[in-house]
C-alpha cells in the first residue's frame, strides 16, 4: 500500500494529543490545576486554541496514567490522592524496589556504579533550583535506571505503570520539604548500600528511603487535611 494512503492529519493529531498530555501533566505537577480541580474541556481548547478532541483524548489518556479521574456528567477532575491510597501506592513501590535493588546489587559493577553516580550528580544539580518539573523527574530517572540495571523487562514496565502516581506523591515531598537538596542526596545512601554488597543493608536503605518519603507525603496530606477543617479557616 503506498505510503500516501495514510493520512496525514492523523500524525498531525496525534502530535497534538502527545502535546496537550505535557502541557497537562507538567501543570498538575506544578500545582497550576489543584487536586480535586476540574479541567473546562472547552476552557483548556480555547486556551490551547485547538479543538475540544484532543483535550478530551488526552484527558483520558491521563485518567488511565491515574493523574486524572472522570465523573458522570461532570467531565475530569485533577486526582486527589488520600491516605488510604497513597499507602497503597507506597507499599507496592517498596516490594518492587526491593526486589530491583536486589538485582542489581548482584550485578553490581563499575559501569553500574558510574551510571547511577551520573544520575544522583544530576538530581543533586537541580534540587536547589525552582525547577519543580525537573526536580521531579530527575528522582524519578534514578529509580527507573535501577530498574533498567535489574534486567527485567515486565519488572520495569510495572514500575512505569506506577510512576505517574508516584510523580504526584513526589511533587507532595518536594512541594512542602525545607530542604529539597536532602531529598536529593539521600540516593548516595541507596548507591552505597549496592556497593556493600550486603542484601540486608541494601534492603534497610531501600525500606529507609521509601518509608521517609511515605511518611512525609501522609503527614503532608495529615496537616493540610486538618487544616482545611480547622475552624479558624472558615471564618
């Protein structure tokens, strides 16, 4: 079939989804759109200066990525995670971590080392930016090149499926944390630990890194939920 049987509007569309997913992704990250928001279809088109379609496919293509939630007759909703399921997402990480960590501790070589070295340089170098976006990606590329080093490939793939929920519970560290550039340079602990080659201390780092960053994001959520419903913010 000759390639001119495609058309090309289709490509051009499908651009244009790709581009309103980032555009919308790094806005619900950057608290532009707040939890619990709900997103004008027809407000972000004229925005944006396209058609509603696009808007619409990207925010169900955000909804399956769990950015989003979409309600009858209401349209979509920026997600607003509670406690209840930022533990669920926290005590999944963990076990794949764990077992990623673990992997790769037993294949553990220079060029591993230098490679995940290269990436805590990087977080470290934006973490005392105002680069919200960059600072939460960079965390993120660390623990997904642990999981590319592990070697299994349904392994990374459940930890990329994962990741734009974690990307949310990030942006809640990294929104209210004093001192980000300790976030940051807390992955020298977890390289350490894979170059001890001790199963036991890796495990600990890796159940230490994930449960500060558990108990910051739910003690975060605790207090802004207290302090919504304090009476004194109602008057």
């Amino acid at each position: 079939m000759p390639s001119d049987a495609y058309p090309a509007p289709f490509v051009i569309q499908r651009n244009l989804v790709d581009q309103v997913v980032d555009y919308l992704t790094e806005s619900i990250l950057a608290a532009r759109f707040a939890p619990g928001e709900r997103l004008s279809e027809a407000g972000l088109a004229s925005e944006l200066g396209i058609s509603r379609a696009p808007v619409r496919e990207a925010a169900r293509l955000l909804e399956s990525r769990g950015l989003l939630v979409s309600r009858p007759r209401r349209g979509f909703f920026v997600r607003s995670l509670d406690v209840a399921e930022l533990n669920d997402v926290f005590d999944l990480r963990i076990g794949l971590e764990r077992h990623a960590f673990e992997r790769v501790m037993l294949r553990f070589d220079e060029d591993i080392e230098q490679s995940l070295k290269q990436q805590i340089e990087r977080l470290c170098g934006v973490a005392s930016g105002h680069d919200e976006s960059a600072k939460i990606e960079e965390d993120i590329a660390f623990h997904r090149r642990v999981f590319e080093l592990a070697g299994n490939p349904r392994l990374l793939r459940a930890f990329d499926d994962l990741s734009f929920e974690l990307r949310l519970c990030i942006t809640l560290i990294t929104r209210t944390h004093d001192t980000p550039e300790s976030i940051a340079a807390s992955h020298w602990r977890l390289l350490d630990a894979l170059r001890s080659g001790d199963p036991e201390r890796c495990r600990e780092e890796v159940d230490y890194h994930i449960g500060v960053a558990r108990d910051s994001v739910i003690e975060r959520l605790a207090d802004g939920h207290n302090s919504a419903n304090h009476p004194n913010n109602h008057q």
